[in-house]
C-alpha cells in the first residue's frame, strides 16, 4: 500500500482519488467544498484538514485544480506540498494549466530533487469514474516510470509526450480541437434545423460519413439522439462550457506565445466565451444554444 495525498477531489479529482483507493492505496485527500469531501469519504478517502495534512505522510502526491495559479499557489506556497513533503515523494499534477505555470512547478520540485509530472487527462467525469481516462504525460523518463503505476488505476491510455510542460501542450491541442469540432456539430445542427432537415436524419448520416467524430457521438447537442446526453438533462454539465472556454483560451494564448495563427479556433474561443460569460456551468454541448440564440 502507498500513501497518496491528493488535492482538489471535484468532479474528475473526486472519481481519480476513489479509484486510486480501490487499487488499494491509502488516499489522505484535501478540498475546499464540503460537498466533494462527503463523496470522496463515502468513497474511503481520508479527509485531511489541510494541503500540509493530506501530503506529509505521502510518498506520491496527485493535483487537480482549476489553474495555473492554483496549482502554483498549493504546491509553491508557503503552507504548500513543496513545504511539507519528504524527500523522494513524487508529484502528478492532473490539472489543466498554461505550459509556463506546469514548467515552473517542474523547475521547483526539480530543484529539490523531487521526480515530477505533469499529466493532464482527457474523457470527462464518465471515464474518470470508470478509471478509462486518457494521460498525456510531461517530464523525464524517469519520472514517467515512477507514475505510470499510479495513473493506471485511473486510466486506460497513458501516453509519455516529452518533457516538462508536453504533456499540457497535448492537452491543449487536444481540447483545442474538441472545441472546434463541437462548435461546428453545432452549427451543423442549426443549420440543419433552418433548412427543415430532421435532426435525427441528420445525426444517421454524419455519424457514419465524412462529418463524423468523437464530439457529435459523446457530447451531441441535440436531444434525443445519444443516450446519457446533456443535452436530454437540459444540458447538465458533463463538461462545462466554462472550462472549455478556459482549455480554448490557454490554446490560443500558447499560440499566439508561439507565432501561430488558428482562424477556426480563435472563432470558437470566441463563441465558448460568450456562452461562459452567460451560461457557463452549462455542458459544452449547449454552444448550440449560443449559435442559435438562447431559449
């Protein structure tokens, strides 16, 4: 049994640190919302008071926070892991964040001797509860090595993309063009709506030809075409429109740091960010209701 400390259980950290329990690990857990530390006990996380709590006994340490600043500011800080944890405890971060947030904490730890990754994944909350998540891993070799065994419990594709910061510039490219690809189903969608097509026709036809893809068959946004849709829950968030927004706008920003025009992408952060600014604990999938307007 390996002690796992392991910060922010939400709606992905959550699931993770239970599956991590199940693979036999003593999990000392930490959140700010009392919601997600009543699911993470009943799941047989031990609930620590504090981040110093949940990683002084830790041999391995597991992030999953909203930011870059976050994650720099519980690992960095004062009171943080960096001030609390043994020599040799390993650090997994599973946040989505900017390249130079996940570069700087890689430097820290590398500093003091601490093996670090960053590894950000991707399948929504669905996976993340079935232990199916896809891992794009930043960091050494050797640190790849020494977390493979944790972040197998909670995933089925674990993939070492580089060095330190490559596995969120995976992640980014990677929910760069989820964000493009279910504006566009969108779009389909409305535009097939004002052309009197059926909706149902529409999905039969695009989802065995050319148009098809990963977003239209797990994130549709139409009702009643794919089963456990938000879009059938009045879109209840499987993944928020505001944290697409974010994914979309670290994207851009990392590609206007690296001289790289994106003209379809830069359209969808700017749709996505209109629906955050409205409707942002909305799914992803009701950026229909943006294109369309709001009803």
């Amino acid at each position: 049994m390996t002690t796992v400390g392991f910060i922010g259980l939400g709606n992905m950290g959550g699931p993770m640190a239970a599956n991590l329990v199940a693979a036999g690990h003593d999990v000392h857990g930490f959140d700010l919302s009392a919601d997600a530390v009543v699911a993470a006990r009943e799941a047989g996380v031990v609930i620590a008071g504090s981040v110093a709590d949940a990683v002084a006994k830790a041999d391995v340490v597991v992030t999953m926070l909203p930011t870059g600043r976050h994650v720099q500011d519980v690992v960095l800080g004062e009171d943080g892991v960096l001030a609390h944890v043994a020599p040799g405890t390993l650090l997994i971060d599973s946040s989505t964040i900017d390249i130079q947030s996940a570069r700087a904490v890689h430097a820290a730890l590398t500093d003091r001797a601490l093996p670090v990754v960053d590894a950000p994944v991707s399948g929504g909350v669905a996976k993340a509860r079935a232990g199916t998540l896809t891992f794009m891993v930043g960091g050494t070799r050797d640190a790849f090595t020494l977390a493979r065994p944790y972040l197998e419990p909670m995933g089925a594709n674990i993939v070492h993309t580089g060095a330190a910061g490559a596995g969120q510039a995976a992640k980014i490219c990677n929910n760069m063009l989820f964000g493009t690809t279910m504006t566009a189903v969108a779009e389909a969608f409305v535009l097939a709506e004002r052309l009197g097509l059926d909706a149902r026709s529409l999905y039969e036809i695009v989802s065995t030809s050319s148009g098809d893809s990963w977003a239209l068959r797990n994130f549709c946004p139409w009702p009643g075409l794919v089963a456990g849709s938000a879009a059938d829950n009045g879109y209840r968030a499987n993944f928020a429109a505001a944290l697409m927004s974010k994914d979309l706008r670290l994207a851009l920003t990392a590609a206007e740091e690296a001289g790289v025009e994106l003209p379809v992408s830069g359209r969808a952060d700017a749709v996505f960010a209109a629906l955050a600014s409205a409707e942002g604990h909305l799914d992803a999938s009701a950026v229909i209701r943006e294109i369309r307007g709001r009803d």
